[in-house]
C-alpha cells in the first residue's frame, strides 16, 4: 500500500496532468521563430537546475526528496515530464528547492517546452 505522501504525490500529478493544457505543441507559429533548441538551451539549463536532484546517478538520500522515478538525464526522460517541469519549474519558484533560474529563464524554459523541446 503507497503511502499517504506517495499518494499525495500521485493524486497532485494526475491533477496536473488533466489541468494543463497540451504541452509540446509545436504548431504554434511562434515556435518556428524560437532559438531554444536542447543543444543552446534545454541541456545546460536542465544539467544546472534539475539534474542536482532528479538523476538516476544520485543516491536517494542526495535528492532533496525527489522522487527516484523522475529523472531528467535524457532529452527523452524531459519530454515525458515535459508538462509537469512547465507547470513545476517554469511557472513557480517552488522549483528547485533551494532557489533557482530568473524568470526570464523560467520563461524561456516554458517556450522550449512547450515547442517540443527540440
């Protein structure tokens, strides 16, 4: 049986995932003007703020509680959590924990995302 934080945990992502809207959606027109590409941007952003936390590397006790399941060490394990980073990390500063990106960055982060992550 989960525990009443794992199932809090599950509860508040599946409530995430059916609020928000379609992420990854590069029919957007802006998204063909967009420079962000994982290569200039999503990398070094994720291997600065999110991977300290959220790497099959880190033993659990390094991940200031992160969940063992998600991790961000490949473009492809981003783009699955791609809607719940948007929502987590690119709309608040409860991400990371100990302090994080600008806004502007956090900015950026949601039009990198939400273009596909490419």
């Amino acid at each position: 049986m989960p525990s009443s934080r794992s199932a809090q945990r599950l509860a508040a992502l599946l409530t995430l995932a059916l609020a928000a809207p379609a992420c990854g959606d590069d029919t957007d027109p802006n998204c063909d003007q967009s420079f962000l590409r994982y290569d200039n941007f999503g990398s070094p952003f994720i291997i600065n703020w999110c991977r300290a936390c959220h790497s099959i590397e880190l033993p659990a006790d390094m991940r200031q509680d992160a969940p063992t399941d998600i991790n961000f060490d490949t473009l492809g394990e981003v783009r699955a959590w791609s809607r719940q980073i948007q929502l987590t990390a690119g709309n608040s500063t409860t991400m990371p924990p100990t302090g994080g990106p600008s806004d502007a960055e956090r900015a950026m982060l949601v039009e990198w995302l939400r273009c596909g992550a490419r």
